[in-house]
C-alpha cells in the first residue's frame, strides 16, 4: 500500500464525523467545501495538508479550543463508531498542532505530547525547536523521565538534524550540544524502541559532527558498559564505519592494530564485458589469537558517466574474534548496471579494505 493511500475520502468522512460528533458548531458543509474533491493527484504531504486545513476551517475555532477537540478525537468516543485513532491517520491532526499552535506554546505542547502517543509527534515538534529552542528543548529534558515509551522516543526521534520527511532545524546541525545533552537522559532507557531513535540521532548527528559523537561514545563505552550500551554504539556508527573511520572502527573492536597479513589477493578475469561477474580471492593470515576484530570490505572505484570515479563499497566479512591461522575468502560481484547504480566502460580498480584500510588492491577492463 502506498503511504498516500491511507488520505483517502473515507478518511475526510471519518474526520469529519469525530469532528462533529464532540463539536455542535462543527461545519460540516464548509469542511466538505473546503476538502478537495478529488485527492487522486496529490501527494502524500499535499494529502495531509490539504485534509488538515479543511478540518480546520470545519472546526472555526481558535487554536486552544481546537486542540481541546483534536486530542478528543483520538480517543474513542461513546454512543460512536470511533475507536482509538491510530497510525498514519494521524498525521492529519497532528498537521494542525505543527503549523497553527506557534503562538500557544503551552497548548501546543500539551496537544503534541497526546498526539505522539497515537503516532508521532516527530514532525509536529520542528517548528518549536526552530521558533523557540530554549524552552522546547527544556520540555523534552522533562518528557525524557515520562512514563510513555512513545513520549521519551518523541525527545530522540523529533530532535534528530536529519529527520526523514521533516522540515530541517538549522540550529541542530549546527550546533548538537543541546540534542546530545538530551540523549544523555536516554541513553539507557528501557525501551528498545527508545534506544534505537537515540542511536538513529547520534548516526544523524556523526554526518556533520563525526567528533562530537566520537567523544559521547567513547564515554558511554567507559562509564555505562553493557549490552544496551554496545548496541546503540554499534548502530550509532553506522555512517563513521562505512567511511572507515578509525576511532569509530576501534570502538566498534576493529582495530588497526590487528595483528593479520594479506598473503593473497586477486581479482579475475582482467577483461570482462558487462553482465559478466569479478571472481575476487583472498588469503589473510592471523599471526596470533587475540580479541582483536576484522571487518573485511571492498571497494570498486569505477569510472562515471562524467569521466569522474566512483567508489562505492561493499561488505564482505566480519570476524569478532582473531584465532590463528589462515582466512580465506572468496566472492564472485556481477558488473551489471541496475537502477540503483550504472557501470561504464574503462579501467576498474578493486581494494581490498580490512578495518577500514585499503591494504591490497587489483584492477578489471570492463569493455563494451
């Protein structure tokens, strides 16, 4: 199911009807005016927005009193065919607490803390951090301690710099102390569900502050060691890994200073056309056990359609733990152009990448 297909007329019907049934003076003939009639060419966002201002010119009411039905709405309501409202249909009432509360802070953020308990307050929260950061900020240090699993995950998910679908905040990419303060609180919270937004936001945060959040990581790995605490390092790194950062590799137990060689490293045939596939060999020997890790990647830097070369890498193996003795791989990579990448033409280079160091490489022509 596409994502847009969830605004759909049944759904203005049903808004409409929750709307009605807790507001006398609803109007339903101005929200049908309002509500296009045919939402067929219009996109996810253009969907929500254009069923929330239609709900919101039905209800006529100034922001506070509207929230006080918005969050009604949620709810089940008796004598009705309305359960809980959940989900995607959401978005719409919570397109109202984003765009129309800027100037009823307290409300707005009573209506957003309801509405992240249905579906997400993720997007709703932006305009807050961007308007008023001081005291939006000092909310969620408090909702950091809430009972809620979807409260707490609302302080990590709503402050991320690189939030999907969001609106940016320009103050969290450029400066990610106080979002960093913040996940400090959740570190080690209960809910997976929590942990995860909080190293989906430190992944966020590595792109443009990669040393900010080596230092936090560095300190969680020290002070609070465990399981939790291992696991939102590792997801945390996500990005530093694949560009082969060395503090994040040694964090993640991937050291340079493993103690292995490369005795062998081949890549065949020399000449291939396209469809065809690369036979890549490796021989890596481990001169001693220890708790060192290996993380065994390659790269193919390939020529662009501009002339340019791209790189791209691709994982290949992990070892947690060096026993001694002799690895030896083996891994066949098709050359054929797909719609997620194109190959053309020319001279290929293959590295060889242990740990994030390129420490052998070898070379195919790709022809036409």
């Amino acid at each position: 199911m596409d994502f847009k297909d969830y605004f759909d007329h049944p759904l203005g019907v049903e808004l409409g009807g929750r709307a009605a049934a807790l507001l006398e003076g609803f109007d339903q003939q101005r929200y049908s005016a309002s509500l296009p009639a045919d939402l067929g060419p219009l996109e996810m966002k253009a969907r929500v927005k254009a069923m929330a201002n239609a709900l919101w010119e039905g209800l006529g009411l100034e922001f506070v009193s509207a929230a006080q039905v918005l969050v009604r709405m949620l709810d089940p309501i008796p004598g009705t065919r309305f359960g809980r409202m959940t989900g995607f249909p959401v978005w719409v009432i919570a397109d109202i607490f984003e765009t129309r509360g800027l100037e009823h802070f307290d409300a707005a953020m009573q209506a957003i803390r309801k509405v992240t308990q249905h579906f997400t307050g993720e997007f709703a929260i932006r305009p807050y951090l961007d308007a008023y950061p001081e005291p939006t900020l000092q909310v969620l240090a408090g909702w950091a301690s809430d009972d809620s699993n979807d409260v707490r995950r609302l302080v990590s998910e709503g402050t991320r710099p690189r939030l999907p679908w969001a609106t940016r905040v320009p103050s969290l990419l450029v400066d990610p102390a106080p979002v960093l303060a913040l996940l400090e609180l959740l570190r080690s919270d209960r809910s997976e569900y929590v942990r995860r937004s909080v190293a989906n936001n430190l992944n966020d945060i590595s792109k443009d502050h990669p040393g900010a959040v080596l230092d936090v990581l560095e300190r969680w790995q020290v002070e609070a060691r465990g399981p939790h605490t291992d696991w939102i390092i590792r997801h945390s790194l996500r990005t530093l890994a694949r560009r082969g950062d060395s503090r994040a590799l040694e964090l993640l137990g991937y050291s340079m200073a493993a103690p292995v060689q490369i005795k062998h490293f081949q890549v065949g045939p020399s000449q291939i056309k396209s469809g065809e596939r690369i036979s890549l060999d490796c021989d890596i020997q481990i001169d001693s056990t220890c708790e060192h890790g290996l993380m065994i990647d390659y790269a193919i830097l390939a020529p662009g359609a501009r002339g340019q070369i791209n790189r791209r890498v691709f994982k290949w193996s992990k070892r947690q733990k060096l026993v001694k003795g002799t690895v030896k791989l083996q891994r066949d990579h098709s050359i054929e152009s797909s719609s997620l990448r194109s190959y053309y033409p020319g001279a290929h280079e293959v590295h060889l990448i242990i740990n994030g160091q390129v420490v052998a490489q070898g070379s195919f022509e790709l022809g036409v």
